[in-house]
C-alpha cells in the first residue's frame, strides 16, 4: 500500500489530463512561444496567453497582461520584493511567514536597505491586528502575508488586512503558495495589490511553474533582462508587462500543465475540491485526537482552516517517525521546520519540528483509518 499525505509540500496524483497535456506539448508543438511565427510557435503561445487569462480570471487580476511566469513562488517573490522595495523603506510580516518571504526581506534588512517589522501570532497562528496596525510608519512601502500557513492551516484575514493596508496607502503583498486553487481569492475584493503563487501544490499543475499577479498601479523594477520576444530591435529591456519581468523562454511545458489543473479545478469544482480535503482533514483530527501519545498543533475544527495537520508525541522525533512511517508501511509525510522557523516558534515545536499530514483531494477516508491505525501500533 502507498498512502500520499505530502499535498502541502506537492499535490499528487496529478489530475491525468495535466499529463496528457504535457505530453501533448512534447510531442505535438513544443516551440518557443514568441520567438517565431510558424504554426507551431504560435499554439505555444496561445496556450500562454490562455493561461494568463485563465489565472486572471480565477483571482480577478485587473488585466491579464499582469500576470507574470516564474520558476515558482519563491522566484516571484524575490522579484517582487527586490523590484519593489528601495533603500529606506519599512516592510511588515508576520511569524507566519515561510522562508520565501522571511529570507529574502532578511536579506534586504541585513543589506541595509529595508527596516522590517514581525507581527506576534499566537498558537493557533492567528495574527494580532492590533499590533499590526501599530506598526506602520511614514516609511512603510509593503505588507506582506501569508495565505495559509503550510504548519498548521490557519488562513489568514486576507481581506481585513487589506482594507488595513488600503486605508494607509500601503501596497499588500500576499503569498499564496499554499492557498491558491484552494481558497477564494479575489484580488480587487481583497484589496491584494501583489500576489505570489505556485502551481505545483493546490493548482495540480507541475513543479517548475509559478507566477505573479500585479495590480496596474504596481509597479516591479525588472531585475533580469534578456531576450523578451518583443522590441528586439532595442538592446534596452522592454518596459511593459508581462514582457518586463519575463525574460527568457518560459516554461511552456510547465505552462501547458497548469493550464489544465486550473482547467481540472474549475471542472470539478473548487467548492467540491474544498469540502471534500475539509471534511477528511477534519474526520483525520478527530481520530488523531483519540489518540493520547499525540499532541495536535494549531486550530482543531473550522472552516478557516486549510488540509494541513501538524502533530508531536514525546515518543518519537519527527523525522524518527516519519521514516517509520515510510519505510515500513508506505505512508508519506513530511517532518521537521518546513522551511518555516518562525511559526514553529509561534507554536511551540522549535526547533525539533512536527510530522506533518497533508491530505488532498485524491485521499480517500480509508487512507485516513489506515494511518491512525498504523500510528496506534507504532506508538502504543
């Protein structure tokens, strides 16, 4: 038997039409969108522009000439952050943040050019409004937070955090690696101004594939130049988007894939997708809470919360009982930090970590008995 309870860190299975569609790429008109006119060039580039519209349209980006490719998240908010923020200038996070945000603004404030602010979360991961509102300054150019915690699946007040920012003036930058596909997400209701996402998790797209949606009064200074497939007869980087923060030939085959997970999303139902990792997170918890040797970290019930589970025991380590797990019955999570410090010190699990249990929309209830079945062996 193989158990897959790793979704938060990759969904899988992927839906099959996500294959079908890389392979008909590879086989059938794999050019370079953009850089010629034949016909196959020109079918790569549809299915990028259809994809910038669908993105655009399931976030309600304004136009969808501002939706950007990247290798990832991680990628998209470099740019974002280091395109954006100047010398001087004062950006806010929370201790929810992973260390795709928290290392590159690290890296701005050590380098001297930014001041940065934390804002306390308690165990739960539920942030302090009223300290955030506290801490902005004449100088404050960027908020930033994350969607859903990729710990312990809290969702953050997305929208009542932007109307905070949109009062002060202040762009409000959301990192939605773990929630997009998954969560409601409109970027013009919200009030997002900059929003960071990756395909390879909720949207059931592959790895190698994320993006950025920019409001039009944003604006990112270009960090990488090259060829754009526009403007060549300038030897200056073009100045409009996407082309401006898209340099280089872009993952069509990666493209081509997450087209058809949103594709697959929008077909289902995101509602559906939804309940279903909802109700089998929350028949997962109330399982696991019967199990005395486990400590359950973060909110236990709610609507609020993404498929995401985090557990200790003083019996075994994380990772001690993670390869158990793996090796000897065939049921796959992740232990340790999760690229995310902060938070486990919010939580109180630094720095040891949790085994984390991530179910997605392919598990089924039986997967779920399974593994607590296996849990009570192994720890009882």
């Amino acid at each position: 038997m193989q158990i897959y309870l790793d979704n938060t860190a990759t969904s899988w299975p992927k839906p099959i039409t996500v294959a079908s569609a890389i392979c008909e790429y590879l086989t059938e008109y794999g050019a370079s969108p953009g850089r010629s006119g034949h016909s196959m060039s020109v079918k790569a580039a549809g299915i990028v522009a259809d994809t910038r519209s669908l993105i655009a349209s399931l976030f309600n980006v304004e136009k969808p000439e501002r939706v950007m490719f990247f290798p990832n998240s991680t990628h998209a908010t470099n740019t974002a952050f280091k395109g954006f923020l100047k010398k001087g200038d004062h950006a806010i996070i929370s201790h929810m943040e992973h260390n795709s945000t928290l290392r590159p603004l690290r890296f701005l404030q050590e380098s001297g050019i930014i001041d940065l602010s934390i804002i306390d979360c308690d165990k739960n991961g539920r942030i302090d409004l009223e300290m955030l509102k506290n801490s902005f300054r004449p100088n404050t150019k960027l908020v930033s937070m994350i969607h859903g915690s990729n710990i312990i699946g809290i969702e953050m007040p997305v929208s009542e955090i932007g109307s905070i920012c949109r009062k002060r003036n202040v762009p409000y930058h959301v990192d939605a690696a773990q929630s997009a596909g998954f969560l409601e997400i409109d970027m013009q209701k919200d009030k997002i101004d900059i929003l960071t996402f990756t395909g390879h998790k909720k949207l059931y797209g592959p790895s190698g594939i994320g993006g950025m949606c920019l409001a039009s009064h944003i604006d990112i200074d270009t960090l990488i130049h090259g060829g754009s497939g526009s403007k060549s007869e300038s030897d200056r980087h073009p100045d409009n988007y996407p082309d401006k923060l898209e340099a280089g030939t872009t993952n069509t085959v990666g493209i081509a894939g997450l087209k058809a997970g949103i594709e697959f999303i929008l077909s289902e139902g995101q509602n559906k997708i939804r309940q279903h990792s909802q109700e089998i997170t929350a028949y997962f918890i109330q399982e696991l809470s019967k199990i005395e040797e486990i400590r359950i970290h973060g909110p236990k019930t709610g609507n609020d919360v993404l498929p995401v589970i985090s557990i200790s025991t003083d019996l075994y380590a994380p990772n001690k009982l993670a390869a158990i797990l793996d090796k000897d019955f065939g049921i796959m999570v992740r232990a340790g930090l999760h690229c995310n410090p902060l938070a486990h010190k919010s939580i109180g699990t630094f720095p040891a970590g949790t085994l984390r249990f991530s179910p997605g929309y392919f598990n089924t209830q039986e997967e779920i008995d399974f593994t607590v079945k296996t849990l009570k062996t192994i720890l009882r």
